[in-house]
C-alpha cells in the first residue's frame, strides 16, 4: 500500500509533547517555502494552529477562528498550546497561542465541531464568475521586488482581469478573484481552508498602493460546508481603507459550487505609491 | 456643574476588584432591561466587556474584537477578567473571560489602540437609503411571542420597508436598516459601536423563520472610525444560511456620514416556519 503525504501535511504537522491541567503543548516547524519575503503566510500558519486545535479538541472541523498576530515567524521551530475554553454539544472553543521562545507569535480563539452536510438553505452570495483554470492567469514565486515563497506550495490562478497588476498595471479595482490548487494534488479540507483565505494577493494590489508584505492584524474565518474536490473558487474585495488599515474580504466555493468558508481580516494598509 | 451619567454607562460599568500577574479582574453587573427574553444581549456584553478590556490597557479604542458566547447571562453580578497577550506600538492584544462563579459567558480576543482621525482613502461600501429617522418604523419591546428588554434602552428606527415582519409580513429579503440611538441622547463613541453592531433584529426575521432568540455563536466586529453624533445608520444581511448556521454582516455609519464599523457574526439559524 502507498501512503501518499502531502506537502501541505508535512509542513503543518504538530507533535504533542505535554500535557497538563487541560492544555496540549504541541511542537511544530515553520517550514521553507511557505513565505512572503521570508516569513510565514499568515494561512499557513493558521491551518498550523487549526491542527493542533483538531488535535487537542478531537473535533474536525474549524466553524470559526480568529487569529491575532503578534509577530512575524521566519522558518523553525516553535510550540503551540491549547486549552479547552468550553466543550459544548454543537462545538469545542478553544484558546490557541504560538510562540518561539519568549516572543508570542499568534494568538487563536476559535470553535471546532464536526461540519453538517450541507442543506443549502439561502446562499445569495454567489460564485466569481471565472474563467476556466486553464484560461487563467499563473503567478510565479518572484514578485519582482519581493518574493513569494507560499508559491512553492500552493497554485494561485488569477483571473485575467485581475492579474495585471503582475505586470504593473493595477485593474483599478479591489478585487482579487482567482483558483487555489495544491501543486500535489492534494484535496482540499477545512483545515486547507485555513490556509486558502490568505493564500491570494490582496485585493489592494489592484489599487495603485505599494505591492508587498501586508501585514494582517488580525483574521476570521467562518467554514460553512466540507469541501469537495482539489480546487477552490476564490474572491476577495477590499472596501475600505480608512485610518491606516484595510479590511479585505474573501468568499471561497468548492468544485461543487457550494460555499465553503467567508473570511474578513484586517491589515495595515500599504502606502499609496 | 451637572454630571450627566448615561444609562448605558451605568449599566457596562465595571469596577477592578484585583491584579495579579498582569491580570485584572473587574466586577460587574447584568442589568434589567438590555435582555431578550431574560438573557443579555450579546452587544451589551461584548460593550461591558470592553470598558474592562480599555480600562486594563488604558487604550481608548477597539480596533478588532472577537467574542464567543459559551452561555447565557441574566441579570445579577459576574466577573471579568482581562489578561494582555502583546503591548504593541499600534494595539494592545488583550484575552478577556466573562464568567459567573464556575460558568464561562464569554470569551474575547481584542486589539485596542488610539483610532487615527479618519483620512477614508477608499470606501466603496455605501451608507444605506434610509428614510428620515421620523420616516422609519419604531419597534417596541413586546415583540410578540418574546420581549426585548433591550428596547427600552437602544431604540430601533427600522426602514418602513425592513419592519414588515413586526406586522407578520416578512419583507423576503434578509435584510434589516435603520437608526440606532440611546434613548437618554447618549453620544456615540466606540464603545457603543460594541453594543450597535448586535442590536437590531436579525435579518432572518425578514424571511419565514421563527422569530425569538437567535443565539449568536461568535461576532467579530472592526471599528473603522471615531463616531460622532448621537445617531448611527446602521444596515444588517444575511448572506448565507447553511449547515443550520447562518452568518450576518453589519455596516454602520455615523451622522458624518463615515463608516465607523463592520461586524460578522456567525448564529444558530432559527427553524423554518
């Protein structure tokens, strides 16, 4: 038999090292390649904390997580504790912190249960209108003055009429709408979810600001449905930018066409170039 | 000199009872009449919540806050405790427990800084077109089959077009607009935007589901400006019902005109009727 492991698996693996008054620490490792500029995606380090969370918790599914973070996380390691909050019939909450040493790296509060099949009963949100995978636009790890390591590992897809500012000419608007794929093929869960709500450009991009690390104060994300397949439909819109910070918004679909997960984060806005 | 003091601020008045370790505990009290059916309003929870949270960093604003409600609080006396996660130039990340002898209420994980002066750069969200607070429908406290202690302190001026349910005639659209103000003429700060954000009805009552006590799971909420005035216009949807959770999203806006705060909220759907 073959045990196939994915990249997405090795590199948010999380080892239980102790257990006390109700709390799991967890060792892990900031792994190469999942970085902007060198320090760890924010999704990729949540997905990270979500597995120790599932972990600890026995549960499987994120419902909603919020994530603060505190500072950046170049490759290494680090440990991870979670303790039990509340365990309820509907869902387990949950306190998470990531540090590496003394410096506390983020901070999760977050509520995992097991995700019903979904009965769709009002979605008026609806998909973004993409063209097919194959018709859009590849985007590769340099970013001309900064580097996209997170690349390595997961695909970014983007829609061509958001993928201009690639080239130095911003749409004007907004938005970001594109496909996420794991290189390897591996199928999408909630726990990739994680990863997948901060795996695209910001929306911001398309906007004449300075193109860079965007630093995220801080992320929520609400799963709503198990997903099914190897790719994800994504879009992103910022609405306001207003005293320094920006809110971006994102709505991820399955191959199915079913709503999986919304996110909102806020960040620190870049400079207006 | 008269000292006005506003009925909201009696009512989230919470008073530091001990510090150890960087941890301070407040006391501090539900009161009559900010309830739904005998239990707190999760706004005015998550604004008592918060006058701890800034009495502890001595900073004056939220800037993002996440609350999980773990069980239900009538009036009568309880506990906060604040604890700081990070001291940051820009915020002070902060974890805060609201609990009633054993029994957690709540859970909070907030960043509190200084708001900068509003300078919007980019604000394509739009206020909503709402009547004349003299055109839009008040909404008592007898809301039929329950009561909504809540509205003899936070007064709903709903849009004509959004308050049909109170009739039995549900709008069809999951949406809910309207004014929101303190029946004593309160000012608005960002304080009270913790309590706005959860103190209109749900959207869903604007579909055919029962109408009571929606229980909010968690609710984020983004403080995006210094409010001025005594009014806030405020416009709720519900964009997604799925897996028995639906999630509702806030815009509010102040009498300047400036969007002053999002928030999201995940809840448990009511049934169908």
């Amino acid at each position: 038999m073959l045990t196939v492991t994915f990249r997405f698996d090795t590199a948010t693996a999380v080892t239980p090292i102790a257990q006390k008054n109700g709390l799991t620490t967890f060792s892990a490792e900031v792994f190469d390649g999942w970085d902007i500029t060198g320090n760890a995606n924010g999704g990729y380090l949540l997905a990270m904390m979500g597995r120790a969370m599932q972990q600890h918790s026995g549960r499987r599914d994120p419902f909603t997580v919020t994530a603060h973070y505190l500072a950046p996380a170049p490759a290494g390691p680090l440990e991870i504790e979670v303790d039990t909050v509340k365990t309820g019939k509907l869902v387990t909450t949950m306190n998470a912190t990531m540090r590496r040493g003394d410096r506390n790296i983020m901070r999760v509060l977050g509520a995992w249960g097991e995700m019903a099949a979904v009965e769709p009963q009002i979605v008026t949100a609806t998909p973004p209108d993409l063209p097919s995978y194959e018709q859009c636009t590849s985007r590769n790890s340099d970013g001309g003055e900064f580097t996209i390591g997170l690349l390595q590992n997961v695909t970014n897809r983007l829609h061509p009429d958001d993928s201009t500012f690639i080239s130095g000419t911003p749409s004007g608007t907004a938005q970001m709408r594109g496909w996420i794929h794991f290189p390897d093929d591996r199928p999408i869960d909630t726990l990739a979810l994680l990863l997948a709500v901060d795996a695209m450009p910001p929306p911001l991009f398309n906007l004449p600001y300075e193109k860079g690390w965007v630093p995220t104060l801080e992320l929520t994300v609400h799963v709503r449905a198990v997903p099914v397949g190897k790719r994800l439909a994504c879009s992103f819109r910022t609405k306001v930018v207003q005293g320094g910070l920006l809110e971006e918004d994102g709505e991820i679909w399955d191959e199915s066409g079913t709503l999986v997960a919304l996110s909102r984060q806020m960040a620190v806005a870049p400079r207006v170039v």
